[in-house]
C-alpha cells in the first residue's frame, strides 16, 4: 500500500512541474448544460462533448465564445441571447486562460476538417469593484482569484392521497454556499457544500424511487431528518492532461431522465480522475473511485466493554470501488460516439492494475483473478438538422456475441435508452424530447453483492434499476428570459428480482418484467419566475396513478422475491409544490 502512495505521489509532483489552465468543474445542476445543449441542437456550437460531465469553466468560456462567433449568432431569441449575456459574465475570469495553441494542433483536425479554437482577444479580466451586497463576492491577489456565493432553497409540498403513507406534507429548508477559485496558473479548487432541515414521509427524504440524487448519512432529531451535500475538488492541468483529486459525481451519456451507463443517482464519492483532450474531435476521462458498500464486515467489526454486560460496538464495513474510462470522439461536427468501460470491485485494497488509465478492464479483471463486475457502454449523439437531436445508449452487463440470438442459451444482459430532442419545433421557444429506457433483469447486480452496481445503496446506473423501463414525454416552452413554463408524462414499469442464483442459469427463466410489481404513470406541470435575479419562484403540480400486482407484492413479502416492496396497494396522489430557490441553478 505504502508503494502505491509513492507511485501516486510522484506522479503527482511530475505533473505538477508545469502546469496550465486548471479545471474548476461546473456542478451537474448548473443550468447552463441545458443551455449548451439547446445551442448545439440549433446547430451554433459544435462537437459539444456533452457526454461526459462535470465539464470545467475554461470548456464552458470556450463553447460561449463559439456560439457568439458562429454566423448564426445573430438569429438568436431574445431569450437566448440574454442568457448567453450572462453566461458570458459568469464565465469572464476564464477568458484569461488559452485552450490550445494554433501550433499544436493534430494534423487529423485538419483531415476531416474540424474548425479550431476561438482565440480571446481580450486577454484581460475586468475586476469587479467589490460590493456588500452584490453576489458572487470575487477576491483578487494578483493572479488569483475566489469566488463566493451563499445559496438558499425552501420547498414545499401539499400532498392529497388515497392511502396515508403519500398523503403527509413534505418541507425542506436547504442552506450553504459554493466556493471556486484559482491560485496562480497552478490550482484550480471547487467547493460546494449545504445542509437540509427536512420534515416529511421518510420515503421522499430518501428519493427512493425517483430520479432525483439520493442523500447519505441522515440524522433524525424529532419529526426532522438533517443532510448534508457536499462536493469538493482540486485540479492540477498539465499540458496535455488534467488531474481532478476531489468528491463529486460523473454523468456519462446523454440521457434526460438518467443515465444507463453512470449518472448522479447515488451520493457522491470521492475518485482520482484523469481527463485528456487529444483535439476538438476526441477526449478521452478515466476516473477511480471510493464507494460506500454498507455492507458489514464481521471479520474486523468489533465491541468494546463499556462496563458491566454493556459494550460499545465498532461497525466496520468491507470495502468498495470503481474504475472506468470513457473515450468520446466526432467524426463529424454533428456525430459523436462515446465507448465507455466500467468496473466494480472491493473486498480488498484497491488494486494497482485498474490505476493504469488506457487498460481493457477485461483483461485487467482476468489478472486479477476474474472476481469483478464489468460494464460496457456505447452511446451517440447525432443531428441530422439544426433543431433535431437524436441521442442513444447502450450498456452490456453480459452478452455472448455467438449466442445473442439464442434465447435458450444466451445472457442478455442489456439496457438501452433512445431518445429525440426538438428545439423551436413550430413556435419559438418551445422545445419538445420523448425518451424511453429499458433494463433486462439482472443488469447491474452481480453474483457478489459487493460488485453490484450500487453506492450507499442506489444504484450508479439508471434509478430503476434492473427489470424496469421507463417512457417520458416532455415540453418546455419559454417566454422570455425570466419566465419558463414546463410539462411532462412518463409510465414507468418495475418488475421483481428473484434470487440471485436464478441469474446464471441456462436456459435463462425469467423474462423481461417478470414478477411485475407496479406500474406508475405521472403527469407534471411547472412554472418557473425569475422575481429578481438569482431569485426564483417555481410552482408545481403533480399526479401520480400507482397500480400494483398484488399477487407478486404478496409474494415478495412472502420471501419469493428479494427486492424490496415500495408500495403494497393501487394508490393516487396529487402534490402541489412551491419552492423558492436564491442563487440556485
């Protein structure tokens, strides 16, 4: 172990000899990703590599001086170009760094065309006169820079339901700040961190069942839960990489409502990540990170007396990582295909061959003694007409090639997820997208449950997990800049997971959405008001139809099956929110 330590710690000091613009990564719920992608979709940004996100403020400063050079710059909606204004502003200080020299560039660019980087004239950043009252508060010394910016929520929702356990009002009052920064031309840092004070059904405190991000340790101290969200990073950029030490969550792929390959369902965790662009047409991001499996480890867990007959128990739990890499490249300014490889493994120290970032995890698993759980995953982008995306994802848990086609033989352990994006689609403003996604049974979980695809017990992949699918159906349609108006529908479908020793049998006997548990349709509309800037006021309402199959809810209680029981009877629930968010994305 004390070897690894080394080995990373002069790489580290190796890299950290000449260094250039540092990554400052965009948090996942930034706005301006939806932002980017509308432009892209309309044609004014190209080969966007959208795919792979948290992206850094210098990518973000170099997408928005693209847009603003593009010949079409002059066709955008009023909207538009007020947000483009302050994105432009919000990501000012970066205009300082270059992206890439003329000289450097791959002679493949130039082969298939690709256009190179816009330089920024204006090399010098305009420092604002600092004001009490005016966020984000940004401190110079000389090359350096902090930025500062409190952020406030309180959300509240009314909920009317036929069944009890749905019908409780929920609260949450959320509170903190995000830090970001840069010391000299060396240091990049991040950091984003609030508490929540929630009171309400525990079943939504925990996001169970839906796409929103899962919480991690939760304290309960009367009728209130209490959560934290805390993501940290420092970044070191040399000259043809970056290094990214820090907690935070990955999004690989292109998917609205999740992601089959790796999305922010679960807590974040901390990671290693090394991040490479080879040119405006290929990246390449390979991370390694730390899980929590919260599974109790017996062998090192230990008690402590504490007097007589009482103990103080030591809970220790086995541990638990991930390793993956991502190529993404375009061929095209309108076509980009991302091939992603995943790995989850633990129980031991964290193993030296699945550090060496441009490895086969395949290989790599079978040196280890084949005792891991790997994923592969393909996905694509692809505009075919200015205002037209069409997206897709592909992710193999186990396949046979030769046995593919071979239902009695075969372990088609896939997910897939298709989607179509419309921006301006017949008036102005209004964007259309339609996505469904399916998952086989026993994709994500894994003969060893410490190789299931899982962290703090949601999973990394799409929020359904396994035997599941999902179809949304989505407007958004905006007036102007401040005001924003949103619907949207999905069914979703949630099979049963049997016992894990049913999974590797042949003939394969379950079948997609066997054991169906339930099936929920949902209707959402929203509206969105921008009061006074950075103050936000959203109003919702939201209807919910749950129908379960209560034969395989009874048989699940009974033990027939594993997974867990969400809802035991038919249920309807109708929710009116209201949230007020200050300086919230």
């Amino acid at each position: 172990m004390k070897l690894k330590i080394c080995f990373f710690l002069m790489l580290f000091l190796y890299l950290s000899i000449q260094l250039s613009a540092q990554r400052v990564l965009v948090p996942l719920n930034d706005d301006v990703y939806d932002f980017l992608e509308r432009m892209q979709t309309k044609g004014l940004l190209k080969r966007y590599h959208d795919g792979i996100k948290p992206i850094s403020r210098v990518d973000v400063r170099k997408y928005l001086k693209e847009i603003e050079a593009n010949q079409q710059h002059d066709d955008l909606l009023e909207f538009e170009q007020k947000l483009l204004d302050e994105y432009s502003k919000e990501f000012s200080y970066e205009q300082k760094f270059k992206i890439q020299d003329k000289h450097e560039e791959n002679f493949l660019e130039k082969f298939i065309e690709l256009f190179g980087d816009e330089d920024d004239k204006d090399s010098d950043v305009k420092k604002e006169q600092w004001k009490a009252f005016k966020f984000p508060y940004n401190f110079y010394s000389g090359e350096s820079i902090i930025s500062f910016e409190p952020k406030f929520q309180a959300a509240y929702q009314i909920n009317s339901s036929d069944t009890s356990t749905f019908a409780e009002n929920y609260q949450r009052l959320t509170g903190g700040g995000y830090i970001y920064g840069y010391l000299g031309d060396k240091i990049g840092f991040s950091f984003y961190g609030v508490n929540n004070a929630v009171r309400g059904n525990e079943f939504y405190v925990l996001k169970i069942d839906s796409p929103q991000q899962g919480i991690g340790v939760q304290h309960k101290r009367g009728d209130n839960y209490y959560y934290e969200e805390v993501d940290a990073a420092l970044s070191f950029s040399a000259k043809y990489a970056d290094i990214t030490i820090g907690r935070f969550s990955n999004y690989w792929g292109c998917g609205h409502t999740g992601s089959i390959v790796l999305s922010n369902k679960a807590p974040s965790y901390p990671q290693v990540m090394l991040s490479a662009k080879f040119s405006n047409w290929l990246r390449f991001v390979y991370f390694h990170g730390w899980l929590e499996s919260n599974i109790r480890d017996d062998s090192t867990s230990y008690l402590i007396p504490a007097g007589e007959d009482e103990y103080f128990e030591r809970e220790l739990y086995k541990k638990k990582y991930v390793a993956a890499h991502r190529l993404e490249f375009s061929p095209s300014s309108r076509f980009t295909l991302g091939l992603s490889e995943l790995l989850y493994y633990g129980e031991r120290d964290p193993e030296l061959v699945y550090f060496i970032p441009i490895i086969l995890f395949w290989s790599a698993q079978r040196y280890a003694n084949d005792q891991d759980n790997e994923l592969i995953g393909i996905d694509y982008e692809w505009i075919p007409w200015n205002g037209i995306k069409t997206y897709g994802s592909l992710l193999i848990d186990e396949i046979s090639l030769s046995k593919m086609f071979d239902k009695e033989n075969s372990h088609n352990y896939i997910a897939y997820q298709l989607g179509l994006y419309f921006v301006d689609l017949v008036v102005n403003g209004l964007d259309l997208r339609s996505e469904y996604t399916h998952l086989n049974p026993w994709v994500y979980t894994h003969k060893f449950p410490i190789n299931e695809v899982s962290s703090d017990d949601y999973w990394m992949g799409y929020w359904t997990g396994q035997n599941a699918d999902n179809l949304y159906l989505g407007a958004e349609y905006r007036f102007n800049s401040k005001l924003k108006f949103s619907a949207d529908y999905s069914l979703y479908r949630k099979g049963a997971q049997d016992s894990i020793k049913h999974q590797y049998e042949i003939p394969p006997v379950e079948k997609f959405l066997y054991g169906h548990q339930y099936t929920k349709q949902t209707i959402g509309l929203d509206v969105q008001y921008e009061m006074l800037p950075q103050l936000v006021a959203e109003f919702g309402y939201t209807f919910t139809d749950c129908n379960v199959n209560e034969e395989n809810i009874h048989k699940a209680e009974q033990g027939e099956y594993v997974n867990p029981v969400y809802y035991r009877s038919d249920f309807t629930k109708s929710t009116i929110s209201i949230v007020l968010s200050w300086r919230f994305n």
